[in-house]
C-alpha cells in the first residue's frame, strides 16, 4: 500500500471552490492509478469568514496547516471586502508564517494554447521563474508621516539579508539542475538568470549579483550564469522567451514579471504556481485570482487550479502522479479546449474536470 499524505484544502472566495473542486478529482484520480492516498482536509479561510466572523485569519492557522504535507489554495479576494484585507491578512501572512521563501511559477504554453506573441509555440515558451517570496519590499520597513497633507511622507524600502538572497538562489540553482533545459534534453547545459536592477539599486541587486556568482562558482558550476535587467527581460520575455530557463528574481520584480509570464502562456486559465518551503509545507495556488464576476456559473477555466495539483504532487515527490496529470491536460488544450477564457473553453468547468481526470 502507497503513502497516504495530509492535505490541508482552501478553497476560499469566488470561483475558488470551483476551481479546487476540479482539482481534487483529477489529484484523486491520480492517486488511484498511482496507488497513494490524498486525506484532504478543508479550511474556510477567505472573504466569507472574514464576514462573518470578523476574523481575518485565526492565529492557530500557521500552524495548523503545518501538520499537513501540503497546502491546496484556489483564491483570497472578495468583493465585498476592501482590496489588501485579505491578500495581506491570509495569503501573504501564509506565506510568512510558513517560511514559503519561493514561488514557483512555471512559465510554459501547452500544445494548442494561443498565445499573443507571434511566431512562437511551445518549444520556445518554456522557462520557469523562481521568485523570492518573503522577503523584499513585500516586508520591508517603511511608514508613513504627516499623511493627509501637502508634505505626506511614504517609504516603504526593499529589505534583503544575505540568508534570504542565499537560500532563494540555491533553490533556484538546484532547481536548474534538475528541470533545466539540458535536464529536459533540450539543451547542452542548464542556465540560471538572475534578474535584477544593478545598475539602479546598487546595493540590494549588488547583493544578489555577488551571491549568485559566489554561490554558482563554489556550488554549481555545471549551470551557466546569466544576468538580465529586470526591464530587459520584459522585452525578451515577449521578443525572445526561448533564450531563458530558469530565471531567479526578487519578490516584487518576481511578482510583475511573471503576470507578464502568464500571459504569454495563454493567460491566468492556465498560470499555476507554488508558495514553496523545502524545509516545510509548500501551498499550490492557481494564479489568477478569486474572479467574483465569473462565480458560481461553471463557466470559469479550472485547468490553473489542475495544473497546481500536478505541482503539489511533484512536490511530494509523485513525479509519475504529476505528469500523468500534466500530460492530460496538455491532451486537452491540444484536442478539445477552443480557449483558455472563462466562458470560451466549449466546456463548463466541471466538464473540464472530468475530462482531465478521466485521461488521468
Ligand atoms: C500574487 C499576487 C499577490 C502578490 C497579491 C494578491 C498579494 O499578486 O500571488 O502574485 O503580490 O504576491
Ligand atoms: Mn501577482
């Protein structure tokens, strides 16, 4: 008999729980075939607690949710609640208190997915971006004085310590060496590209560089090393997205880079990414948000949500479990799905779940 593993669910607001759900039959899908088993677990962490109870997130929650294998989101954000509440007050504060320090945020068009750059396919949109996660100016010191008049001061700053830049670029490095290009069998050598701002913020990307290539030199001298300003790789992400592999960037650079990243691979129906803590429990999200408008009519695109599963397996090191999902969905996008968008797929959302769990 396999492994039975913990999973702690929250679905939270909007489409999320729909999302979640389509999500669940193919990960139960793949634990049948796979012979493990999935004990899930659910949490009602979101807009609709909050509302009701006035408790943004119970102080227990960390770690609760430290006793499961891992975490499965579909989306924090509700109408009725002042946008920040609840990005900062449950998804970021997760992030924190789990020490989650990487966001995962695989980069890759599936066979059959329009994307808007021109001339390129799946073969060169193909990269991942590893995005610090804890640290930055999502937590840097900052304040604010004299607010409401003419001479209102606001500073928030970008805050990096060596610990923080260190373990985010071994991960990083680590992760090139694994599921680079050239462990792909598509290139010759396995590259990591830091991006960054050297040539403005001289002293927080001053760390960062000099790291990058103290650590890769010492550690890692099989992955090639490139640099890219962050501005720079905004164009060659829409130009030239097959020159990267692996990127590795700072919180925030990591959080507008990869919105852009989404988009050219067919937008937020498909963009899944994971709030990691090697040493500890990782959470799966969909990217794209909780979409109040799209809620409750089966209408909104669970692949995301489907492709976090496959995430959270990989991650419990059921590699076999996650491709077989990935590849079923891959199968979708190429023989069935007309489009990505909410309402455009030529399938209700349930209908996609089963589809991709029945391949699995
Ligand atoms: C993301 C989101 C969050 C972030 C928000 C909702 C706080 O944009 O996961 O990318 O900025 O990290
Ligand atoms: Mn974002």
């Amino acid at each position: 008999m396999g492994k039975t593993y913990k999973i702690a669910v929250i679905p939270g607001d909007g489409t999320g729980p729909e999302v979640v759900n389509e999500g669940r039959k193919s990960l139960k899908a793949a634990a049948t075939k796979f012979g493990f088993k999935l004990e899930m677990t659910n949490f009602d962490f979101g807009g609709e607690r909050y509302l009701r109870t006035g408790e943004i997130l119970p102080d227990s929650a960390a770690d609760d949710l430290r006793k499961f294998d891992a975490i499965y989101l579909g989306a924090i954000g509700h109408p009725g609640v002042k946008p920040g509440i609840l990005e900062k007050g449950i998804l970021l504060r997760l992030r924190f208190e789990l020490d989650q320090y990487i966001n995962l945020r695989p980069v890759r068009l599936f066979p059959g997915v329009d994307t808007p750059l021109k001339n390129k396919g799946p073969e060169q949109i193909n990269y991942c971006v590893v995005r610090e996660n804890t640290g930055g100016i999502y937590t840097g010191t900052g304040g604010v004085s004299m607010k409401g008049t003419p001479h209102e001061v606001a500073v928030q700053s970008e805050v990096y310590n060596r610990h923080q830049v260190e373990r985010c670029l071994r991960y990083a490095f680590e992760y090139a060496r694994k599921y680079g290009k050239k462990a792909q069998g598509k290139a010759d050598v396995n590259t990591l590209a830091l991006v960054g701002k050297t040539n403005v913020l001289t002293y927080v990307f001053d760390l960062w560089e000099r790291v990058f290539h103290e650590v890769g030199a010492k550690d890692y001298p099989d992955i090639k090393r490139e640099y890219y300003h962050v501005d720079a790789t905004c164009m060659y992400m829409v130009k030239s997205p097959e020159w990267f592999d692996v990127l590795v960037t700072s919180n925030m650079f990591g959080d507008i880079i990869t919105d852009l990243g989404a988009e050219t691979q067919g937008g937020m129906g498909i963009a899944a990414g994971g709030n990691i803590n090697p040493e500890g429990v990782s959470m799966f999200e969909p990217i794209g948000g909780s979409a109040p408008k799209y809620t409750g009519q089966n209408i909104i695109n669970p692949l995301a949500a489907i492709c976090a599963g496959a995430m959270l397996l990989e991650t419990l090191g059921e590699l076999a479990a996650a491709k077989a999902i990935e590849n079923a969905v891959r199968e979708i996008t190429a023989t069935k799905i007309t489009s990505l968008s909410a309402g455009k797929m030529g399938y209700s959302t349930s209908q996609v779940g089963d589809m991709v769990a029945e391949r699995v």
